[in-house]
C-alpha cells in the first residue's frame, strides 16, 4: 500500500521543527546579551567633575556652565544639566539664582554645619560601639590604607582611606539609620578633607587618626568633638592666612 502523503500544513510544521532544532541553532547561535548596561553619560560627566573638584582643579566658587560642559565633553546640554544636578545633591556645587551652578565654596557657616552633623552622628555611634564594647573589625585596615595612600602622595586614595576609617567606626555600631546618614555626607566630607589638605604634612593625617581612633573608642563625647574641631579651626585659620591683608 502507498505511503500516504504529509498535506501542507504537516510539512510546513516539520521544517519548523527541524529548524528549532538544527545544530546550527543549537550551538552556533550567538548568546542573547543579558548584561546590564554601562554607567549613563551624565554619571560619567559627574564623576570627571566631582574628581576635578576633589583634586583641586577646579577652585571654590569655579562657574559650572551647562554649555561649556557640554562643548568640552561632547555630550548634550540635558546631559550636562543632569551631572550638575547630580553635584549639587551632593553638596559639592550650588546653584544660585541669576549666577547659575558653581563649585561649593563650603565657607566657614556652611563648614561648621557640616562638622556640627558630623559630630552627632559619630558620636552616637561611637558611644553605641563604647558601651556595647565592640571592636571595630575595619578601623586598623582602614588606617593602613591611609598610611600607604599617604606615604605614596596618592591624594583621591587618601581621601578613600580616610572616608574608610570613619565609616569604620560608625557602621560598627551597626546602626542603619546612623550609617546612612553619615554616607550622605560622604562627598562633603571629601571636599573638607581637601580645604585642609594644606595643614597637614605627609603622613601626619595617618598619625592624627590613629590617636583619634584609640582615644573615641574610649571617650566619644570628648574625642570626637575635640577631633573636629581641629580640622575646623585649621581650614579656617588657613583661609585667614592666604586671603590677602587690608
């Protein structure tokens, strides 16, 4: 008896299905791409300024132009807009009416602020760390990679090494709250750290934190206030002896 014949439709669904599985599917394919994507532009434009900004190059008070940005790095003026207003959350620039977005001058009211938060919110947690009795696993890591970021003049991984040694003491007393709002802070921090870069020798950061450490695990009250207000009052007697005298 003759074989019947497959009609048109079930040869059409065998090719399909031969086709769904050939080698050349199974194996040679190229693989879907799942990966995320890449840092977006304006994250980029903002960390290239916030560098330039924590390194020194450009000075308190440098205007921030949307256009000149966006000429200089060849990205839009949207783009621009965005990495500006990314700094200026952080603190690191302001925008000002009819003058438009500069770097922060961070001056003296705005400093004291700033240390004053400072102050309450590392206090509490080093008073939580004191009576707890913890020891912080991090702090002595964190001031060995202060002491070599010092000792090799690597200023961007000095102020990584010094955020790292506060950070230590305050997220070992585990408090979320407390460390997250200290980590809002971070950018600023970095930028006081560099108005005081000028008081300060190589390798004298290391030392000052050191003794900071042993003597906050002790009595927080006392140390943490007493440590900033030093680096207070040396930005500040600084900018008294570079302004010019009338």
């Amino acid at each position: 008896m003759p074989r019947p014949q497959p009609d048109a439709h079930d040869a059409a669904t065998a090719r399909s299905s031969a086709a769904d599985h050939s080698p050349t599917d199974r194996g040679t394919r190229p693989p879907r791409r799942t990966g995320t994507p890449g840092p977006r532009a304006a994250d980029l434009l903002a960390d290239n300024i916030r560098a330039a900004i924590l390194a020194g190059d450009l000075a308190p008070g440098t205007p921030l132009r949307e256009e000149e940005l966006s000429a200089t790095h060849g990205v839009s003026r949207h783009t621009a807009r965005t990495a500006l207003a990314t700094l200026t959350s952080e603190r690191l620039a302001v925008a000002e009416p009819y003058r438009g977005v500069r770097v922060s001058l961070l001056d003296d009211d705005a400093l004291i602020a700033l240390q004053q938060l400072r102050c309450a919110l590392e206090t509490e947690a080093l008073r939580i760390v004191r009576d707890r009795g913890i020891c912080p696993p991090d702090v002595d890591a964190a001031l060995a990679e202060l002491a070599t970021a010092e000792a090799a003049g690597d200023w961007p991984a000095t102020l990584a090494a010094h955020a790292r040694v506060h950070l230590a003491l305050v997220d070992a007393a585990n408090s979320p709250r407390i460390a997250e709002e200290y980590r809002r802070l971070d950018s600023e921090m970095h930028l006081l750290l560099t108005h005081v870069r000028p008081a300060y020798s190589p390798g004298a950061l290391t030392t000052e934190h050191r003794t900071y450490v042993a003597d906050a695990l002790r009595d927080p009250e006392r140390a943490v206030r007493a440590h900033l207000d030093h680096s207070t009052r040396a930005i500040i007697d600084g900018r008294s002896a570079r302004s010019p005298r009338m």
